[in-house]
C-alpha cells in the first residue's frame, strides 16, 4: 500500500517522523528542515479527513526524561507549519485517552520516545560484559514489544516518514508495524523520494559514476568504499583520509589527521581499485595551516610533505581540478563527506569545487544524491541544495543503504527482500 493510495478519511494515523531538530540554548530552533520535509505526508492525512498521531524522538536522553530534549519546544512550530492546533501528549506511552478523543483535522505531538528506554529496546545500567546482560537484553525485547503494542493501539494506520532513524530497528521505527496488517501500514512521501534514490544510485546507474567520500577517517567508511568499488567508475577520496593515505605511501603529514593503524587497509584500497579498474582519485597536494583556525597561516604543500607544525586543512588547487574532472562528465554523482575545515570559510574551498562540479553535471542532466549532516551541512552553507537531484536527510541510514543492507525501518513495512 502506498500512501498515495490510502484514504485517511476518519482513521486515525500514527506517524514516525524525524523532527530531531537543532536548538539553541534557548530551545529555540536552528534549522527546520526535517520538520518541513515531513510536511506533504502530514498534510495529507488531514486533508484526507484523518487525524494525526505524530511522534519522534530527539537526541539521546538514554531511556530518562530530560527537559532539554523534550518535543514540547517544538510543537508552536509544528502547528504554524500545519496550520493547526498541535495537542501535545506529555509521556508516550500515556496517551490513550488524548489519542481516543481525537478528532478528523486535530493533531497530536508524543513527547520524545526515547524519555522511554523501551524505544530503543536496550538495556539502561547493565554492563555488556555482565553475566546477567543476556537476561536484561532479553527482558527488555519483551518490554519493547509492549511498548511498540501500546504505541500502535493509539491508530487504525502506521505511517513511516524517518528515514533519518530506518537503520535502526526501534519500537517506533520496525517493531510497531508487526502491529498493523499489511493494507495499514506505508512509508510516508519523504521516506519514498529516499528509498527512489538510492534506488537510482544502486540500481539505475548511468554511467560514469563517480562517488566522493569525504570525512576524517578511513576507518568509519570502509564498509561503503568496499562496496562502491564494485560500482563506481570514480572514487574521489578527500578529507581528513587523505593523509593516512598518503602517509601509508611513506608520505610525511605533519599535524594531520591520520589513522596510523590504517595504513595496510589504505594500501588495500589502492590495489582493490587498480584490480577493479576503478578510478581513484586522491589528493597530491593541500592547504596546510600552522593552527586550527580560520585565521591560521597557510600555504599549499604536497599532500607527501606537510612540515613538522603544520596540518592538512583543505585540498589543494591541483586536487579541487582533479576532483572536478572526475565530476564534471559523471552521469550519476553520490556525495558524502566534505573535502575540508568547511566550517571555518578560508578552508572550504575544496569543498565548494566539488559542490561546483556536482551542480555543473547535474545542469547536463545528471543524478546527483548528497548525503550525511556534514556533506548535507555544506551544500547548505554554499545555497546550492536546489541546484542538486537529492539532498538525503539521512546519514547513517543512508550508508548502510548505499552498503547494500537492509533497513529495518523499510523492511517492517515492505516485508524483508532477502
């Protein structure tokens, strides 16, 4: 059942959503894109003459209330985007009756899911390592289930729209729709457009396809640079990575980030990429600064040669023109890491090349997906996240994805494809 087959009219609806929004000091907040995202899927079930149950969590309270995360700092938000009345539920797993007396068009806010350590499904003050784990484990499987039925007893339908938490297999995210028969449970407008996309990154591919995996570390994006490498004519590998690479090739890197215990997996990835054919693009040379800081002294050095004080900060001029190359005449583009200190302006343009380079491909009709809060955070500051085909909302969920597994989110509603 899609959503767009789906009549609402005087059912009930609980919706996943993903409004784990930044706020400042003063619970005011910073960036409402999730909440905006979720919209047409929201708008919808009351159009139709539904009422709507909606929940989320935010940050990681680990199983105990916490102020500071509750959802009631963002209902006001949530009822002028909707332009409606938000009710607000202060425990979620006590809101029958609030639920019960909706009515079509009304709205209802959950507080955090997460205020419950059911949520997550793991046990609160129990060590891994203690004998008594496995019980605990096993005890709290138990209580998740009662709490995902308690959750479900709310609605006559279960609408999945967070992509942003489907890796995980949470009571409000997998375990929920074991609840609903499979005509009453879909994934929301949001959810789809990222399920589309990785679809065409991972099975419509038009070629050349060129990926650029960015970040500080080798180590955390093995997994997916393994699995690209099977797919990709292109790998542009940037970012703080670059100097294990190069200093796994005997390269000095100075003050650079550098996983010194990588060095054999950094090799491997060279020889994998020659055996597959695949292009590997790394830096040759970068901007090194004397300090980590906007106003630091720099000057460009081989990637091979950084001085003993100094550290990589951003790629080089040479590099940000391989990058584009390898950019420019893709037909399918995944991006996911910045290339540098972004966030600091003087070393953000490594970055903004290869945001330059994706938008000047997708003007010739290329499929471009930005991905990850950073590579996310960065196609924002440069105002170019209309310029692309898909900026994903997901990071982790988009990853393991884009590895070829299976979402647990996704897999509770369409049924496992395995």
């Amino acid at each position: 059942m899609t959503i767009d087959q789906y009549n609402f009219n005087g059912k009930k609806a609980i919706v996943r959503v993903d409004f784990n929004v930044p706020l400042d000091e003063n619970g005011k907040i910073t960036d409402d894109t999730r909440i905006r995202g979720a919209l047409p899927t929201l708008k919808k079930i009351l159009a139709d003459g539904g009422s709507l149950i909606i929940m989320s969590h935010m940050g990681k309270p680990k199983g105990k209330v916490n102020p500071k995360m509750s959802l009631s700092q963002i209902k006001d938000t949530v009822a002028k985007y909707l332009g409606t009345e938000v009710e607000f539920a202060e425990d979620c797993a006590k809101a029958a009756q609030q639920a019960a007396e909706l009515k079509p068009g009304q709205v209802l806010l959950l507080e955090n899911l997460r205020f419950h350590p059911e949520e997550e499904g793991k046990p609160v003050g129990i060590d891994k390592e203690d004998p008594a784990y496995d019980a605990a484990k096993k005890e709290m499987k138990e209580r998740q289930k009662e709490f995902a039925k308690t959750l479900a007893s709310y609605a006559d339908v279960y609408v999945n729209d967070a992509f942003g938490t489907a890796h995980r297999r949470h009571a409000s995210t997998a375990v929920i729709a074991d609840y609903f028969d499979k005509d009453s449970k879909m994934l929301g407008y949001l959810m789809e457009k990222e399920v589309n996309a990785v679809d065409a990154i991972l099975k419509d591919i038009k070629r050349p396809f060129t990926a650029i995996m960015g970040g500080s570390k080798v180590s955390t994006k093995i997994g997916i640079i393994e699995n690209l490498m099977d797919k990709v004519d292109n790998l542009i590998l940037c970012g703080g990575m670059t100097y294990t690479f190069a200093a796994a090739k005997g390269g000095k890197v100075g003050k650079s980030i550098c996983e010194t215990d990588k060095f054999d997996l950094a090799l491997d990835i060279i020889k994998k990429a020659e055996e597959k054919g695949v292009n590997l693009v790394l830096g040759t040379d970068c901007i090194a600064a004397d300090d980590f800081s906007n106003d630091a002294n720099t000057m460009v050095v081989s990637c091979m040669d950084v001085p003993a004080e100094w550290e990589g900060v951003d790629a080089g001029p040479v590099t940000r023109e391989m990058f584009a190359d390898a950019i420019r005449n893709a037909k399918t583009i995944l991006w996911n890491g910045p290339a540098g200190v972004f966030e600091f302006d003087n070393f953000a343009g490594g970055s903004r090349a290869i945001a330059d380079a994706i938008v000047e491909a997708t003007e010739k009709g290329a499929f471009s997906l930005v991905g990850g809060g950073d590579s996310v955070a960065c196609i924002n500051k440069f105002g170019l996240a209309d310029k692309v085909s898909y900026v994903s909302t997901g990071g982790g969920a988009l990853l393991e994805a884009i590895e070829g597994k299976e979402l647990p989110g996704i897999a509770a509603i369409r049924g496992s494809e395995k």
